[in-house]
C-alpha cells in the first residue's frame, strides 16, 4: 500500500494580545496519513492500481487479475477471462490489442494500473463491448527476456513458452516462441444412450446402450512462433504481427465395453481411435491514427489460414469397423475501419465499416464420401453517437450486416439491421451503474451446413443442414459497482441473452438408429444470470477475500423444450507475507447449458484448491494442488433428452493432480517499454463436421 507521512512542528509566535517575556513554546502537530486511491470508478471506465506484492506473486496477467479480486470479473480460472455474468472480456495492454496468451509474456513489475470498460468509445478498443486494459511502464530503449513454464503432474502435461523484447527508438520487436504437450492416460468419456426405435410392425423398440471405457490414451504436442513489429509516437500507433500454430494429436483412443438393456443385443467390445493434424498461419495488424481538429482512424486487418487433418475409426468386436476421414482448408480475413470526430462537448460521431470473409472446402472419406465449399462475405457499416460528461456516458448505435454466401452452387443474400445502446452514469468515484442491449445477426458455420452423413457407429450418425439462414440475438444487462474504499469493493450484475431464428440439433430415428440433423426456427432459447460479487482488502491490503454468488436460468424451447436453474458460487482468499504467498479457492457446483444447439444440460463437480508461492521482481515460482481429498475420478456430467433419442454423458480425469509453475525475467537496456508481447496466434476455425 502506498503511504504519504507527513510530520510537522510548528514554531510558537509571539501572542500580539498577550505580551510575554516566557519563551515560546514548541506545538508538535501528529501524524497525518494520506492512503491513495487504489480503485475508483466512473462512467467511462474504473481504475485498479495493483500493489507490489500482488505483481510479485503473480506470474502472468491473468493470475493478476484474479489476486486483483475486480468486482466486474468472474473467478479467473487459467486463461478464461470474463465478466461476472460470463460476457467475454476484450484484452489490451497499453490500448493495444493482445490476446489472453499474451499475457502470459507480461513482465509483472511494468504493470502500473488496470482499467476496466463497459462498451467505451476509445476508437483503439476496436468498438468491444466489455474491456481489461493493462497500462504499462514507458522506457526509452532496452528490452528484456522471459521464459515462462508449468508442469501438470499426474496428468502428465506441461508447457514452456519464450519471450524476448527489444525498443530502439520508434520501433519495438517481439520474438516469442511457446509449446506445450500433453500425455493423458485417464482422460475418457462413459455414455448411457437411449433408443426409441419404430418398427415396420407399428411398434416402438425402446433399449439403452450403454458405453463403459476400460482404457484410454491421449498424446497431444503443440509449437508456436510468433513475430511483431511495432511502430510508436504520441499520434501514430502500427503493430503488424505474424504467426503459426502447429498442433499434432497422434492419439485419441479409448476401448472399453458396451451392454444392452433390455438385452436383445449381445455384449460387445469397442476400440475409437483418432489422429488430428492443424498447421496455421496468421497475420493480424493494428493501425490507429490521431489526426488534427479532433479526428482519428482505426484499421485492423487480419488474414489466418488453416489446414487441418482429422482420422478416426470406430469398431466392435466382430463387427463392420466405421472409418471417417476428413481434410478441411479454411481461410479467414476481416477488416475493420473506424472513423472518429470529437466535437468536445456535444459529444463524438463514429463510422465503422467492418468486413468479414470466410472459405471452408471440407472433404470426407469413409462413411461418408462428399465435398463442402462455404464462402461468406459479410460487410458491417454503422454509426454510432456518444455523449459525456462528468457523471453520465451514453451511447446509441446502429446499422446493417449485408451477407453474402455460396454454398456448393447455391447463392444467397441477406441484409440484417443491428443495434447498440449503452447508457452508463456515476453517482461519484465510489459509485457507478450501467446498462447495456445489444442486437445482432449471425451466419452459420461451415460445418453446420454440411452435406456429408457420417456413421459413427452402428446405431448413430450425424448431418449437417445447408439451409440454414442467419440467426437473430438479443443481449441485455445491468450492474451496479460499489467502492467504498481501497479495503472494500462490491458489485451486484444481470444478464440476459435470447435467440430468434435459431437452429437446433434434431434426432431422427428409423428402424436401423438415430440421424441427428439440424433444423432452424425451432422453439426459442434464453438464458438469465444474476448475482453479486464482493472483495475485501485487510491487514494492510496482506488479506484478500474474495467471493460471488449467482443463479442460473435457462430455458430451451423445442425441440427439447425444458427450464433449468442452478446455483453457483466461489470463494477464494489469498495471503501475503514478505515474498511467499498463500492461496485457497473453493467453486461450487457448476451448472449450465451446452450451447443453444445441442440441448444438453452440463453439471460439473465442484473443486478446491491450495497455492503457496514465492516471488519478487524477477522470479515467480508457484506450486497448486487442486481437489488433494477426492478420490474419484469423475469430472463431469451431461444430460440431453428428446422425442426419440436420449444420452446421458459422464467424463472421467484426474481428480486430484499438482501444477508446479515458474517464471524469470531478465531485463536490460534503459527503461524499455514492457507489455504487449508476441503469442500464439490462433488459426481459422476448422469447418470439420462434428
């Protein structure tokens, strides 16, 4: 914590009404103690200012965030950062954007504060609804290395990622290298599948398979290089980054055993074995311009190609195996423009134009022989008005996706409107309410719009549908943020997300199994979350607490047609003393849905954890040993239930395992700016059916 003491002794003055030839005598004043602020809010953005020894015993930001306890935030679990009501969070580091990987490259000592936004109208946050900005120390030349490494032990994975900066002048160069591999020998999945068959008689066949693995093997290794070069003044920003990503899963296999109930069929064993191969490469530029008269241009341009390659086979003992091979080629390249005017105090205009273009040419051997080509071109312009002052931000948007696809030799067009309104007002720098809506349209992936059948095993099989249209959501939410002071913070938040249009999986049943296919303007689908979340900051900011409670509901129309709810919370508590650091964090059950397709309901166990670390400027070493007291290897659980076919999913892992992680950074030169590093890039998603 920061401190200013002051101590004052004040002279005695001579007493012009009472004469006296006593000497004077000395008043001593006690000691004044100024606490800065180390968290305010307001309309357009709330500050945090970490302390040091929360970046000492921190290794990369995200584990800043979270020993940070903000209350916009949700627990920060790894590399998942989002905000209390599950919201996904942009993240940039000097207002510059930088993916969550990237933060694991951070040198923590340069962390001077962190802000947080809702839906601001800073043309470099790239027009995102929910944002966590690192602002970093200022050098003039130097640079610095980091290597940054952890192990998961028992279940056997690990990773060890490079960084290495340089500034000279205007110009700063990022050199990152990372990999990571996994050797899983527990991972597997259980699955208790039911059947509602007709059959040419009239009659319905009603049985369960059930699916009980013995063995498993998982082999799993990725490497990543990445380059950036970035260009800097007070008016001009240029950062031009180039990557690659190669990922090689040689084997996905399990075997077990499969039964019937009632038993009509005889008991089985079954072997599943896959391979996947993806090789990527991506370029991705941020260019921002501040011009005369209170002007400035933002563009951002991003191409990625991807190539991937994915085998499995599926067989039962004495029966017909189930080969399915497929290949697929995607390219993925946007653009976005942003013009800004202030007009100072009648508040700022924005035009944006955002492009989106995507090609998937997906072929399938083995069950299913066929060929998938999607092209989609989307063009987004918009206009948006922002109005501040001192108390209240507002802002209101609007404008139209004009879409434009080929599937096969089928051409479409659509023009879609959306809309943004956020209004956001603060009572003082302890007190700050918001409210957002948000409307958009979205086109459905390559793989959804597939053509190919594929058999995955002698009962079950799986399509696309090209037919489908783009589909509509509405997003709304609310928060209050309360600081009282540095010691406390308290935030109560509610979200809503509902659907139109939308499309959902269908089951199919015949005499001879189930095909699960897609089918659009099904019943609708929403889902609601509410809660609150407090921190407390004591003995001297060494304690901090920090807990949320929140409640679930989520309603699945048709096909499925169901209203679930659950009830989930966290607590964790972190202590520092001299250099070490001490941790517990305890999660609730949590349950929610599996996306708005599948119909599936996920419920995951509950977990606990205890950290011990040690850290200063240059070194970070960090032991967790997640679950100590469990014994059972079950994870995780899932239900989905339909007019003819219903699954019940378990998955089985390690229920207690040990991650041990390290970094050092090595610094030189004078004052080098420290942030923003080079990371993995991520590659276009693979339209593989699945």
């Amino acid at each position: 914590m920061l401190l200013f003491t002051t101590l004052a002794l004040a002279a005695a003055v001579p007493s012009a009404a009472h004469e006296t030839t006593d000497s004077t005598a000395a008043e001593q004043l006690g000691e004044v103690v100024v606490e800065a602020r180390m968290q305010r809010t307001s309309a357009t953005v709330s500050t945090y200012i970490p302390t040091r020894i929360q970046k000492n015993a921190s290794q990369t930001g995200p584990d800043l965030l979270n020993r940070m306890g903000l209350p916009q935030l949700g627990l920060v679990s790894g590399n998942n950062i989002t905000t209390n009501s599950g919201q996904s969070v942009a993240l940039f580091i000097n207002y510059v954007p930088a993916s969550e990987q990237d933060l694991s490259g951070m040198r923590m000592e340069d962390v001077r504060k962190v802000e947080y936004y809702d839906y601001p109208q800073d043309p470099r946050f790239q027009g995102c609804d929910h944002v966590v900005n690192f602002v970093m120390q200022a050098y003039e030349y130097g640079g610095y290395v980091k290597a940054y490494a952890n192990e998961f032990f028992r279940v056997s994975s690990g990773q060890l990622n490079l960084y290495s900066k340089l500034q000279y002048k205007k110009m700063t160069y990022d050199l990152a290298v990372g990999g990571w591999y996994c050797a899983n020998d527990h991972f597997s999945q259980s699955s208790e599948e039911t059947y509602r068959l007709p059959q040419p008689d009239g009659t319905v066949k009603v049985f369960e398979r059930v699916a009980e693995p013995t063995e498993a093997c998982t082999r799993q290794r990725s490497l990543w290089p990445t380059l950036k070069a970035t260009y800097g003044t007070e008016k001009v920003t240029m950062v031009n980054t180039v990557g690659g990503s190669f990922f090689f899963s040689p084997k996905q296999n399990t075997s077990g055993t499969i039964h019937f109930i009632p038993a009509d069929y005889p008991s089985t064993e079954y072997t599943d074995t896959r391979d996947t191969r993806t090789n990527s490469v991506t370029y991705s530029g941020y260019w921002n311009f501040i011009l005369p008269h209170g002007n400035s241009i933002n563009f951002s341009p991003y191409y990625s190609y991807a190539h991937t390659r994915q085998n499995t086979m599926y067989a039962e003992r004495a029966g017909v195996p189930f080969r399915n091979d497929a290949s697929d080629d995607t390219h993925r390249a946007t653009a976005a423009l942003r013009l800004v005017h202030d007009f100072g105090k009648a508040g700022n205009i924005t035009v944006i134009c955002n492009a989106q273009y995507n090609s998937n040419r997906t072929r399938y051997s083995g069950t299913s022989d066929a060929t998938d080509r999607l092209t989609t071109l989307r063009l987004g312009p918009g206009l948006f008005y922002n109005y501040k002052n001192e108390r209240f931000n507002g802002l209101v948007g609007g404008g139209f996706n004009y879409d434009l696809s080929r599937f096969g030799d089928t051409r479409e067009r659509s023009t879609q409107p959306w809309v943004d309104a956020s209004l956001q007002y603060s009572f003082n720098d302890k007190n700050s309410v918001g409210l957002e809506f948000h409307h958009a349209t979205w086109t459905a992936a390559s793989s959804d719009r597939s053509t190919a059948v594929v058999q995955s095993n002698p009962l079950f099989s799986y399509t696309g549908n090209p037919d489908l249209r783009p589909y509509k959501s509405f997003d709304v939410s609310a928060r209050y943020v309360w600081m009282p002071s540095n010691g406390w913070s308290v935030s109560a938040f509610g979200s809503g997300w509902m659907l139109k249009d939308r499309y959902a999986y269908v089951y199919e049943a015949s005499a001879s199994g189930v095909l699960r296919t897609i089918s659009q303007n099904v019943g609708g689908y929403s889902q609601w979350r509410y809660g609150m979340n407090a921190t407390a900051r004591l003995l001297d900011r060494k304690l901090m607490l920090n807990a949320q409670v929140s409640h679930r509901i989520v309603h699945d129309g048709a096909p499925f047609g169901w209203t679930r709810q659950g009830l989930m919370w966290y607590a964790q508590a972190f202590y520092y003393l001299g250099g070490w650091n001490f941790g517990v964090q305890y999660q609730s059950r949590q349950a929610g849905s599996n996306g708005s397709m599948t119909g599936v309901w996920s419920i995951e166990r509950s977990a606990y954890a205890a950290i011990a670390g040690w850290g200063n400027s240059s070194w970070s070493i960090e032991s967790r040993i997640t679950n100590p007291f469990r014994r059972s290897r079950r994870t995780s659980s899932s239900v989905m239930t339909s007019a003819d076919y219903d699954v019940r999913r378990t998955n089985y892992n390690h229920g207690c395992f040990i991650i041990v992680s390290g970094s050092y950074t090595f610094g030189y030169g004078k004052k080098v700016q420290r942030g923003n590093e080079a990371t993995q890039q991520a590659g276009a998603a693979s339209g593989i059916l699945k």
